[in-house]
C-alpha cells in the first residue's frame, strides 16, 4: 500500500510538509495546488508554492513531491504543466475537487466536475505536453452536487491518459461533513483501467480498514487525519499506536520555529490556531493548549506559550 498526504490548501504548506514527512509513513506529498489562469507563470511562483523544488522536490526527509496544478483552459495548463516538470517536479497533479467559492467561481477546481469533456480536454492537453515517463495524475469528488456523473467524469480522465486518479468520497456541496462514499470508489474503479486512491474521512487504522473494503483500494490519500494524529500514515499502515501527546507538542514547537523565520510568518498565529482545532479532535490537551492561545497574535508569545505548557 501507499499512503500520499493530500494538498491542503493553505495548511499543507512547506513547512508542514517537511513536518509531517519528517514522522514518516508518506510514500509521496502532492503540494498545494498553483493556480493557472491565463499565462505561463514564472518561476518564481513555482518555487514560492513549491520550495522543495530547490531540492529536488523532496522534503527535506526525502519523500518525493509532485506539484499541482488548478485551472480549466489546457492550453495554459499544458505549459505550466511543462514548467513544473523542468524544474523538478516528480510528475504533475491535476485538482478537479477544490471545493473553495472563490476558486469554484472562476470556473476552477470542483466547478469542473459539471464539465466532464473540459476535464477530459485539460487532462489530456496536459499528458500530451508531458515527457511520458513522468506521471500526471488527478484529484476529483464525486460530483457537484450529485454522484451520477462520478464515473463520467473518472473515464474522462482514464481515457484522457492519466496515470491514477484520486477519489475524494464526496460531492462538492458535501464538502467535508461525514460519512464519505467510498462505496463510490470502487464503482469507479470498476469502471476505468489506471490506478484508484482513496481519500476521505480516514483518521484511524480502522477507518482504513473499512475504506480499503468498500474502496477495494489499498492506496489511500491522507488530508485532515494527518493533521489530527501527525504520525496517521504509520497508523493505517498498522506499524504504530497514535503517538503521545509529548511528542505532538514537540512537533508543535517545530513547527513554529520553522514558521517564525520563515516569509509566511504574518499567517503563522492563524495557522497554529487551525492545527490544534484539528489537534484537538485527538488528544484533549491541544483544547486547554487551544483556548489558551486562541486570543494571541504574537508569534513569540505563542511560541513561549508552547514551550513553557
């Protein structure tokens, strides 16, 4: 099996990644995705979005990344899909499930899901544009607002030439309120010849177990569960117990040193706030942590905070 930690935009950043690769169990990172409108980005974007491509796309533990991308005209997306490449990336991903209103306006992500022949257009403009020996994947839902055309839209990609596709066990309107559908999964899969991963509402080895069943996937994409129990791809593995508490505080502190010198500092109070929300759904004491720090905005005093707990 292989356990992929999922492209969490706006909480999944580099840092986070270097993170939670660094516990281990991660077969592969699929970074948040770099939005294409109308042009071929420059460089720059890349490497800000992406900073493991100065090191060959790998977090610093060695777990290989793959970039993805969002966008609905193929032309531009072909490009920047070809830049991706150049600059390291180990493969391309392609985000058809982004359910964010903003991105959905503008006909991105999720919104495609309603346009399974642009879905097909983009997917295959993108494996035309890139070498062959290096994979291009997609990430979709189930559909918008229904899963009747949730196989459509997965042949659409089979046939387009992608080498797998992940299946978040939702709709769109769903968003993330449980249960997930993965019975869905492996009605897709029966339908397509590439390889199927899971994804959606694991947080435990059980809930793998269960998925692995109804999916009929043994692979299996990691998003909000790997934020709850930093070491879950271990757990669904079945190689250890949820860690202790101490050493989630300890990854706590981490990972606002890594964030406190980093350029992204300004986001570092709202992002630590969002992790023990996430944290807490595990382990009580990331609440009492939570409602301690919740009224802070002071990097240092959060920091402080979490050393001296």
């Amino acid at each position: 099996m292989r356990v992929i930690l999922a492209p969490m935009e706006g909480v999944a950043d580099a840092p986070m990644r270097a993170l939670l690769t660094s516990v281990g169990g991660y077969d592969l990172v699929i970074s948040e995705f770099i939005r294409v409108v109308d042009q071929l980005l420059p460089e720059k974007v890349f490497f800000r979005l992406c900073s493991e491509l100065k090191y060959q796309c790998h977090t610093p533990s060695g777990t290989p990344v793959r970039l993805q991308l969002l966008g609905q005209h193929p032309n531009w997306m072909a490009e920047n899909a070809v830049r991706a490449i150049e600059l390291g990336s180990h493969g391309v991903d392609i985000n058809y499930g982004c359910p964010a209103p903003m991105v959905n306006r503008s006909n991105g992500g999720a919104a495609l899901l309603k346009e399974p022949e642009t879905i097909y257009q983009v997917t295959k403009a993108v494996r035309d544009a890139v070498p062959k020996e290096k994979p291009v994947t997609a990430k979709i839902r189930l559909g918008w607002d229904d899963k009747s055309r949730c196989v459509e839209i997965a042949e659409a990609i089979a046939s387009a030439g992608a080498n797998e596709l992940t299946v978040h066990a939702r709709t769109k309107e769903e968003a993330y309120r449980p249960p997930a559908h993965w019975q869905y999964i492996k009605l897709i899969k029966e339908h397509i010849n590439i390889p199927v991963i899971a994804n959606g509402e694991i947080w435990n080895r059980e809930d793998y177990l269960k998925c692995q069943i109804a999916s009929d996937c043994d692979d299996v994409m990691l998003g909000r569960g790997a934020l709850t129990v930093p070491n879950l791809a271990h757990v669904v593995k079945g190689h250890q117990q949820a860690m202790a508490w101490d050493d989630v505080k300890a990854l706590l502190i981490q990972y606002s040193e890594f964030e406190v010198v980093s350029e992204k500092q300004q986001y570092y109070h709202a992002r630590i706030k969002q992790w023990l929300r996430f944290i807490s759904r595990h382990y009580e004491q990331a609440e009492a942590l939570f409602l301690q720090i919740r009224i802070l905005k002071d990097t240092r005093q959060i920091l402080s905070l979490l050393q001296d707990s």
